[in-house]
C-alpha cells in the first residue's frame, strides 16, 4: 500500500517538482495536486489524503484557514512546505500549533534546486507524517495571571526578578530535553504546566535558523516560567528554559556552582543543528547524576546515544512513551539502546520537571 499524498502550492513548477521527487519513491504516491484548497478540496471530496503537503501563502483561502477546516473536519498529517522569512516563522509557527506534523523550509529562489537536493528529507518527512497521531490534543491556553496573587505580583521582566532570587541558592539540579517532529505542540504542552520554582532547562527542538526566536517567543507569552533562545553565558537558573537557536549547537558547562550555555555554530551532527546528541553528550560531562535527559516525540535516532552517555554518568533518563508521541522515533531509537531509564507518558513530564 502506497502513501498517497496532496500537494497544495501555488507554484506550477513546486506542484511539479514535489509530485516527480515523491513519486519515485516506491512507497509513495502523489495522487493529486492543487494550486489552492479550493481546488484541494474537490480533490479530498473524491479521495481522502494519508498526507496533505500544504504551502501557507496562496489564493483565495491561504494554508492556515485550509489547515484548520482539515483538522476540524478530519484531522490528517499535514506538512508545511513555505518559504521562512520572519513574517513566515510566526506563521509556520502557528501552523504547528493548529496541527501540522512538520515544516520544510522552502527558499524563496532556488525552489526547484532545493527540493531536487532534500529528497531524502522530502520521503522520510511524508514517511513519519503518514504514520504520526494527528488530532486530540487539547487547545492549552494561556494561564490566567489574574488568578494567581504570586505570578500577579511578579513584573513582566522575567530575567532580573529570576537571576535575583536565584543568587541565594545553587542550581544544583537542571533538566535538557531533546524532541522533534511533533515537538512544537508536545513542548507547549509541557512547559504551560511549570512552576517559576521548576529547576532550569535546556531544550533542542529541530528547527531551521529564525525560527526558534519566534518559537521561544511563542512560549515565553504563554508560559510561566521565561522561554528564550540561548546565548553562550547564559545560566540555567529555576524558572528559566533555554532554548537552542537553529543552526546552532547548544551544550551545558558547569562553572562553579552554576551551569551555563555555550552557544556554536558546528558541522551537522545525525544531520541535525542543533542537535540532541550534542546537548545530552555535554549533560553528561557537565552534570552526571546531577542532570535529568529527556527524549520526546520526533523522527530519526538523534539523542539516543546522548541519553545512554547521560545514563551511564548517573542521570535520570526518560523516554516518551509512544502513545503519546506524535512520532515514536527518537524516543524508540532510546529505549532499544537502552538509554531510557523510565518510559513516561507526555502527560508525566512537567512533574518530572519540576524536580
């Protein structure tokens, strides 16, 4: 049984390109292509799609009301393929938060180059989408600051107020997750739930350059504890959460007392920057049993062999468990290699976090 894909673009040529590199892929079918969801949605009327590839910018309904009339009717594994200027990371951005599975980025010259060259990430994406869980999760809103005197009383300006309070004790414990495909949605999910007394954080997600800023962002307005991109020296302090910016590798080094972030650009590495690999493996150094590693829903092995080093240093290590997952790859790659001490489901993370 073939995969049977529906492109949604604009571009004749994009259209063109995705159904011959898709359909040389022997599991894989391009059943039919649409140059906007008005067009996309005959298609569905005669057939339903296993995975919709869906740019967001195109005429008469653009992607992300397409998006949202799908997952309402029948949620189904869409991929965002747009073309990421700033303005598009906070779309692609809400993409994710509606439902989408993933994102490709597409550059806005070099179309046809670009998706000649990523065709192995083009079949793996559509592969991980096709057997992903879409839909069922709960909209989480935004806390309501109002109902809680102590958060009432704090100023917006998260990182003075923390860095004062935590002067007067020693970040002794701190906590790095790694994640991927379905990460987006699964991060909210955890972090919403935090305390601002939660130990400190790193966090590796899969995502291209210009858009972590806009995701921690994101979070930062929707979270108690403060969500930002990481910078080399900055402190994983109680009630912060680092972060890694894309294109960047993100590690942990301990000075004194305290761990901080080293921030660098760097070859690939499971061909991924940042990569989780290179964040858990310097856990371990850093942090030993001090540290607890936690690997969640995303495609590929990235982490496991990071999470094993973590393991075999003394650290707690947790793998979502796959009913939660949106994509059981990174967290099954964990538990085979047998770097998981405990598989957990979503749902027990943020008590796992708070300490």
């Amino acid at each position: 049984m073939s995969i049977e894909v529906l492109v949604v673009d604009d571009s004749a040529v994009v259209r063109q390109v995705l159904r011959d590199i898709l359909c040389e892929a022997p599991d894989i079918n391009v059943y039919a292509a649409a140059s906007d969801p008005i067009f996309a949605m005959q298609q569905m009327q005669k057939k339903w799609p296993d995975v919709v590839i869906l740019d967001i910018e195109m005429p008469r309904m653009d992607g992300l009301t397409f998006l949202r009339q799908i997952m309402a009717e029948h949620p189904t594994p869409v991929i965002i393929c747009s073309s990421l200027a700033e303005k598009g990371a906070e779309l692609s951005l809400q993409a994710l938060s509606l439902g989408a599975i993933d994102v490709i980025t597409k550059p806005q010259i070099g179309v046809k180059d670009f998706l000649l060259v990523a065709k192995q990430l083009l079949w793996a994406t559509v592969r991980s989408a096709a057997v992903a869980r879409v839909g069922g999760r709960a909209h989480i809103a935004k806390p309501d600051i109002s109902k809680n005197p102590l958060l009432k009383d704090l100023p917006r300006a998260k990182t003075a107020n923390v860095d004062l309070v935590s002067m007067t004790s020693t970040t002794d414990r701190i906590s790095v997750i790694g994640t991927s495909t379905g990460g987006t949605q699964a991060l909210e999910e955890v972090l919403v739930k935090l305390s601002r007394t939660s130990p400190g954080i790193a966090v590796v997600q899969h995502m291209p350059e210009k858009f972590t800023a806009a995701f921690a962002k994101r979070l930062d307005g929707l979270c108690q504890v403060e969500v930002k991109e990481a910078e080399s020296g900055d402190r994983l302090i109680s009630g912060r959460v680092l972060i890694a910016p894309g294109g960047h590798h993100l590690e942990i080094e301990r000075s004194g007392a305290q761990y901080v972030a080293k921030v660098f650009r760097g070859p690939a590495v499971n061909r991924h920057c940042p990569s989780v690999d290179v964040l858990f493996r310097s856990a371990a150094r850093a942090a030993g049993r001090n540290v607890t590693g936690i690997i969640m829903t995303g495609m590929g092995d990235d982490g496991a062999r990071g999470l094993l080093d973590m393991r075999n240093a003394g650290a707690r290590t947790i793998a979502q468990d796959e009913a939660s997952c949106i994509v059981f790859g990174m967290p099954k790659e964990a538990i085979a290699l047998g770097a998981a001490k405990e598989i957990l489901s979503l749902s027990q993370i943020p008590a796992v976090l708070e300490g």
